[in-house]
C-alpha cells in the first residue's frame, strides 16, 4: 500500500482534520527525534572542547612559569 493510499484512508475513515492532527503529530515527533540526536552531539563535542581547553590553558600556565624562570635567571646573571 503507497503512503497516498494510507492518507486517503486516514481522511475518508477519520476525517481530514483528525487526520491532519495525526500527520503533524507524526512530523513534531519527527522533529523532536532529530533534535535529540543534534543535542546529543553537541553536549558530546561541548565536552570535548571544554577538555581541550583545560589542556591548553595548562600549557600556558607552564609555558608563562617557564617565562617567569627565565626572567628571573637573566635578572640573576
């Protein structure tokens, strides 16, 4: 059976508006599952970046006190 012959079923049996319902029901839902999904990557790469800069501002902090050591050797000498 074509997705046009299970409409026409849907209106003749229930009526269009009942049937209308359904079928925007039907794409909310839709709609909301692709949401899910999107949100679920984004929570995941929000993680991943939020690592990434933890690691990144660690090498600066040691890069900055590696600075810091080499002032303080130069002012020394």
């Amino acid at each position: 059976m074509t997705e046009f012959n299970v409409v026409e079923q849907l209106v003749s049996g229930l009526g269009f508006p009942i049937a209308m319902v359904i079928a925007c029901s039907y794409f909310i839902w839709k709609m909301y599952q692709a949401q899910l999904g999107q949100l679920a990557q984004s929570t995941t790469n929000n993680k991943l970046f939020a690592e990434a800069i933890f690691q990144l501002n660690l090498t600066l902090e040691k890069m900055q006190s590696d600075i810091e050591d080499i002032k303080e050797h130069i002012s020394i000498n």
